[in-house]
C-alpha cells in the first residue's frame, strides 16, 4: 500500500474541491487588527467578572451568604463557561474564514457561526473587474482593506473583506487572470 508523504498530502488537498493540478497562489486571512478588535470587546466581559469579583464583596455582601452563595457560583461558573466559550467562537470563526487563490480560481470560504458556513468560488476566467479598496484611518495605517472582483457570472460582487495588503492581492489576482490563455478567457472579456 502506497503512503502519501504529508507535504504531497497538504499540497493536494488545502481546501474541499482543490483539483490535482490547482496551484495554491494564496491563502488569506482577515487582518489581525480585526481580530484584536473583536478580542478587546471579548475583554471588556472578562473584566465584568473580575470586577464583580472584586467589588461585589464590599457593596453587595449579602451575596456571599447561603443560599445566595451557592447561586452567585453556579452563575459565575456559567458566565465563565460562556466567556470560554465566546473566545473559542471568535477564534475559529476567524480562523475558518478563509480566501484561496489559485492559478485557475478563487475561493471564498466565509464561516459566519459554528455550525454555518458558506464557499463561493469564482473561476479567474469569469472576472471582468478586481478593485482594492483601503478607507479609514486604521486600515490605511495597518494597511489592510478590501478587494472586490466583478465577476461576468451570476454574482456580480465576490468581496474579501478586510485583509492585509489588499493592493498586493489585486494585483496578484490580476496577474494571474493574464496569465491565462486567451481562449481560456470569458466571451467578450478577451483584449
């Protein structure tokens, strides 16, 4: 029995539906400043226990009482329950958001919850339009922004938003959408 090494195993399947000879250009994740954002309000209900800690015992004594006791553990227990499990939600949302390119197309792979997600593809043969965009002052400052590519197909938009380096990507995208063969092009999109 033939054993594939783990290099050709990852070469070959990346992502679901990867052809054999697809060529991973790159594979993009929103920008880490999104992520610290949605961590530092993830530390704002941290904070809310640990002042609840701290001040409840001198303004609300009554709390730490029986049976009020009992009750404020089984709450905070499940405060914190929620708490470790938000900080997991946000990681692998964030995570599993993922854009592909390839020599032959590009993959959008958006998990808007843990049990929902949703993976448009666009064939670089289908694109009239790739536009990056950077607006605001903490995306123009940390450099990440959106692409947006006009497709000639059903969905006129396919949008990854907030990424690093969006100009990069967009020009990338549009050096490999000339790299193709012009009989590989959408009618009326030749040169």
């Amino acid at each position: 029995m033939y054993w594939p090494t783990l290099k050709q195993h990852f070469k070959q399947n990346l992502f679901p539906g990867q052809q054999e000879n697809e060529e991973v250009y790159l594979v993009i994740r929103q920008h880490w400043f999104v992520f610290a954002l949605r961590f530092a309000l993830w530390l704002l209900f941290v904070a809310i226990l640990v002042l609840a800690d701290q001040y409840l015992p001198h303004y609300a004594s009554f709390i730490f009482v029986s049976p009020y006791q009992e009750i404020y553990a089984l709450l905070k227990s499940i405060y914190l329950l929620f708490l470790i499990l938000g900080l997991l939600m946000l990681w692998v949302i964030y995570y599993l958001n993922v854009q592909i390119v390839t020599n032959e197309r590009v993959v959008d792979i958006d998990q808007h919850s843990l049990i929902h997600h949703k993976i448009s593809e666009v064939y670089l043969s289908r694109m009239q339009d790739v536009t990056a965009e950077v607006k605001g002052f903490f995306p123009t400052f940390l450099n990440y922004g959106n692409v947006h590519i006009q497709t000639a197909g059903e969905v006129e938009r396919f949008v990854f938003s907030r990424i690093p380096n969006p100009t990069a990507v967009s020009k990338l995208i549009s050096d490999l959408y000339d790299k193709l063969p012009p009989e590989a092009k959408a009618p009326g999109l030749r040169e």
